[in-house]
C-alpha cells in the first residue's frame, strides 16, 4: 500500500495561464502552485484514509520546487529538485498505484489549456509507435516497467479523456472544461480538493481493476520539433534518424532511453 502522486500544475482548477506566455511566465503561476499543493494534499490524506502506509509526492513541473511543502499532509515524503537516477524516483515494485494531479493534455490537443508534451516552446509533437503521446502516457509507461499502474488523474477534460483512452477505467476529477489555450470554466479550487480527497479513495479500492500500462517494444520515438535547426541538432545525435526538416525518430527498446537512461 505504498503510492507516489506525481505532480504537475498545469492542470489544476483554475489554471489558464496568462496571453503568450507559459504558465512558468505568467501571472496565473503562484495560484497554480498553490492549487497544485492543495490537489496533492487532498491526494495524499485520501490514500492514506484508503489505507496507504507510505505517500510520495513528486513535485516535478518545471523543474521541482513548485510546492508549499509544509501545506502537504505531514505524513507523506516528498521528492523534489533535478538529478534523479530514473524518471520516477522512488519508484519499484513494491508500489501499488500512481496518483497523477495537474498534468495536462498532450500537445496535439485542440483547445486544451497549455497543452504540450514536456516542452511548449521545443516540440510540435511526440509520438510512440504512431501514436501522439503526452506526459501522461510517458510517466505512466516508466511506472509500468516496474509493474505498477495508474489508479486516477485530476485535470481538465481533454487530458482526462486522454487518460481514459491510454489507461481504460481508472478512476478521474475533472477539473475544468478546457476551451483553449488560456480559457477554460473552472470547477471552484476547494471544489476540487473534496472530490479528489474522494476520487482517490475510490482508486484505491477499485485498483484490481487497473493494469499497468506498458507501450509495445521496441519502441518508435517521434519527436517534431519547432524549430528546423533543433531537429538538425537532434539528428546528430547518436541514433536519430532525419526524417524531414522538422522530425527526426529512434528505435529504443525501453522508455526510459527517452529520458537518458535505461537499464
């Protein structure tokens, strides 16, 4: 009964950003923040009400160090900052289920706010064998290696139904109706804390149901970038392919040699 709540801030209620910027540079950043620490909260006292004997959050937009650490349940550990061996720290066997609060929709996504896939300013698209892939997917596939599965997401409705369509019947909050890039109607924040605090109760006891979710190896790496000449650069790296101007691709055979390690 051991969980890690994976933690992003794009997709929390009442998170829109601000006209061209990021949300990293706009005035909708310190609500975010705070939002984001009052969704994992509510995450974290819902696992351990659902019998959790230990709850990691990971604090991982930007870079780390978005959190108001001292808000967050005292009972949980935190992982936070850059320079983890692996994508997921902490993460092996022993865990039973992500929690994933504030992620976003992928960054082919019509009218979802901010969405992207680990950069809105490198990437038009990444794509897994074929398939347009978001943060989501990515993380959920790094937890899958060591056979442990999503259990629920809080975000706005596309990367919900994007969550839907990876992860089959885990349990959601939605936190707002996306409408566009900077515009969505946002359920109200303390809203949103009760449901998650409920949603992942229900997670919990339903996680027989869930599976963990692997991609098909080896895996086909797309990237599209923005830029013509990052795709250049990339496709000097050992292993790329130039595709055309824009994209280069890589057969790997595990997910984590997309973040730069493996095993």
């Amino acid at each position: 009964m051991k969980f890690v709540v994976a933690v992003d801030c794009e997709g929390v209620a009442c998170g829109v950003g601000s006209p061209g910027a990021s949300l990293n540079g706009s005035r909708n950043l310190a609500f975010a923040q705070k939002q984001a620490t009052r969704e994992a909260d509510a995450a974290v006292r819902g696992l351990f009400e659902a019998g959790a004997t230990r709850v990691v959050v990971w604090d991982n937009h930007n870079g780390s160090l978005n959190l108001e650490y001292d808000l967050l349940d005292s009972r949980c550990d935190i992982a936070l900052g850059v320079g983890f061996g692996e994508r997921f720290p902490v993460m092996d066997e022993s865990y039973a289920g992500v929690v994933f609060v504030g992620y976003h929709a992928c960054d082919s996504t019509i009218d979802g706010v901010m969405c992207h896939t680990f950069s809105s300013q490198a990437y038009q698209h990444i794509k897994v064998n074929g398939r347009l892939v978001g943060e989501l997917a990515m993380d959920a596939a790094v937890a899958g290696l060591h056979g442990v599965p999503p259990l629920f997401v809080a975000s706005d409705d596309k990367a919900v139904a994007e969550a839907v369509d990876f992860f089959g019947p885990i349990e959601t909050v939605t936190t707002k109706e996306a409408l566009g890039w900077n515009c969505a109607v946002s359920k109200h924040p303390k809203r949103v804390i009760d449901e998650i605090f409920e949603g992942v109760q229900r997670a919990v006891a339903r996680r027989g149901e869930m599976a963990p979710f692997r991609f098909d190896t080896p895996l086909d790496i797309e990237l599209r970038y923005k830029r013509l000449e990052a795709a250049e650069s990339a496709s000097r790296q050992h292993g790329w392919e130039r595709v055309d101007a824009y994209t280069v691709r890589r057969r790997v055979d595990s997910v984590l040699k997309f973040f730069g390690s493996g095993r």
